[in-house]
C-alpha cells in the first residue's frame, strides 16, 4: 500500500510540473523569433552546423510530443514545433537535435538508455501486474520471492531513468549553447528557451526520483522481511 501511495503522491507532483511546462511553452510559443524561422527550419540549421546529413525531420501529432529516434535517425517535431516562429519552438527543436548530435557522437549515456529500452519494456509490464497485485491487497509485499521481483523490476525502471537525466540536460546544453552561438537565440530569447528547457528537465527529475524513492522503499520492505 505504500508503494502506491508514494506513486500517487509523485503522480501528483508530475502533473502539477507537466501543467507548469505546458503553460511555459505556451507562453513562449507567443513570442516569435526575431529570424522568423520555424522549429523545422531551426533543426535543419543545427543539423547541418553539425554536419549531420542523415537524420530526417518530420512532424508527428499531439502537443509536446517532440523525441529524437535513434532507431530511424528521426528529429520528430509536434506540429505546433515543427511550424512554429517562436521561443518556444526554436527551444524544443535544438533540444530534439541535441539528441541527433549525441546520436551522432556516440554519447555514452543515450548509448545505454538505448540498450535498456527493450528491458525496460519487459520492467515496465511487470510493474503494472504488480501495481494490480496490491490494489487487489493480496499482500504479496509478505513474500521475499516476490519482493525480489519486484526489486528487480523497479531497479530496471529506476536506472533507466537516472541514465535518463544526463541524456536530457545534455541535449538541453547541446541546444542552448548552439542557440547562443549561432545567433539564432541571444539575450531574452535565449533566457525564455533556457527558462522552457529548465521545467521540461523538471519533468524528468521528478520522475527519476518518485522511481527512485519507490525503489528504496520496496528495498527497505525486503530487508524488513527478513528480520
């Protein structure tokens, strides 16, 4: 019960961070580059700058959907992205090849969380079977088998996103530094990208440690069960 607890607190917390990002990015998507360039435009200039020829750029639906996929070398961009002349969009667009560049550089830690997602899915999937176990109070928390199971699985999941952390701040950096250098984004336009890019990394903070505080806690209940 107190793994679900802690889950729904920090569940709490990500959507209270997730409105708070969402209403930062709309607040810049209404301030437009002094370029005038779109998000689409701005990820084609960083690519090139990095000399990145074999990455494509495309627009995918929903809001705040933008990833880099390492599989298809894809820089996939939200339409409002992928069209839009603003801080906002610019910011998530240099963030996005910010991962195409560690992609392209073989940067250490988006090397591991790629041979992790096909265990993560696996973590994952245990993970709502166990969720179901407890809503169910079967207690299972009794049993030391599971318990390790159960360990396992959240210790997939919580490394995976740890290694996540360095991989975002890193893209982020990447995008800024770029967005500066280039000209492309300087003095408040700069600010409002970083201030953008600070709470989507939020996101990913508080997610690493609500699944870092559900590790711990189910690692203190197996010791507990064997006293």
């Amino acid at each position: 019960m107190g793994l679900i607890i802690i889950s729904v607190i920090f569940m709490v917390i990500g959507f209270i961070l997730s409105s708070r990002l969402k209403s930062k990015f709309r607040h810049y998507a209404q301030i437009p580059l002094q370029n005038g360039m779109s998000g689409a435009e701005v990820a084609a200039a960083m690519l090139k700058y990095n000399q990145i020829y074999d990455v494509k750029i495309t627009q995918v639906d929903g809001e705040l959907t933008d990833h880099y996929n390492p599989a298809d070398q894809t820089v996939n961009l939200s339409s409002d992205v992928y069209h839009g002349r603003s801080i906002a969009a610019a910011a998530v667009a240099a963030h996005e090849c910010g991962h195409a560049v560690q992609h392209a550089t073989a940067y250490s830690f988006l090397q591991m969380r790629s041979k992790l997602v096909p265990v993560v899915n696996i973590a994952a999937g245990l993970q709502q079977y166990l969720f179901m176990f407890g809503l169910a109070g079967m207690g299972f928390f009794k049993s030391p088998i599971l318990l390790i199971i159960a360990l396992i699985a959240f210790g997939v999941t919580t490394l995976f996103s740890l290694i996540t952390l360095p991989v975002e701040f890193d893209a982020s950096k990447r995008a800024l530094v770029w967005l500066d250098g280039s000209g492309f984004a300087r003095g408040a336009e700069y600010d409002g990208a970083k201030d953008a890019l600070t709470w989507a990394a939020m996101t990913y903070v508080a997610a690493a440690l609500a699944a870092l505080v559900q590790f711990l806690y189910l690692l203190w209940a197996l010791l507990g069960s064997r006293e």
